[in-house]
C-alpha cells in the first residue's frame, strides 16, 4: 500500500515537473528531484492513510508478544519444578 502511494506521488510530482507547476531540477537532475519530491509527498500520506492498517499490525505483534512472555514463563516455571 506504501508503495503504491509512492508511486502515486510519483506520477503527481512527475506532471507538475513537466507542466511548470513545479521547479524542476537543476542540470538533468529531473528525475532525482521528482522521486525526492515524491517521497516527501508520500510520506505524510502513507502516515495518514495507512494508520488504520499500522494500528491493527501493532496490535497483532503486541498478541504475539504477549503470548511469547506467557510462554517464557511457562516454561521457567516448568524449570523451576523440574529442578526442585
């Protein structure tokens, strides 16, 4: 999904480049100038649009991280018994 907001922004920067709408850049370093434009572009959409989907991967790895501490532990208390 990144991606495709980057490419997005590439497309967007790459027109307004090419129709004077944005300075473009110095000695043929258009297209540098266009994928640095686009990422600054993209960047603040990508943490906009995509906080839902952020918000549910955090929520799954603080699950899974949750569950390897109970196992953990699990298994020092089985260590524990095993040794006593």
């Amino acid at each position: 999904m990144r991606l495709s907001i980057f490419v997005g922004c590439f497309v967007v920067a790459a027109v307004a480049v090419h129709f004077g709408l944005v300075p473009s850049g110095a000695r043929g370093s258009n297209v540098v100038w266009v994928v640095l434009f686009a990422l600054v572009l993209s960047a603040p959409l990508s943490y906009v649009l995509l906080r839902k989907q952020r918000d549910e991967m955090s929520e799954q790895i603080v699950i899974k991280v949750e569950r390897a501490k109970e196992r953990l532990e699990e298994h020092r208390t089985r260590e524990d018994h095993v040794t006593l």
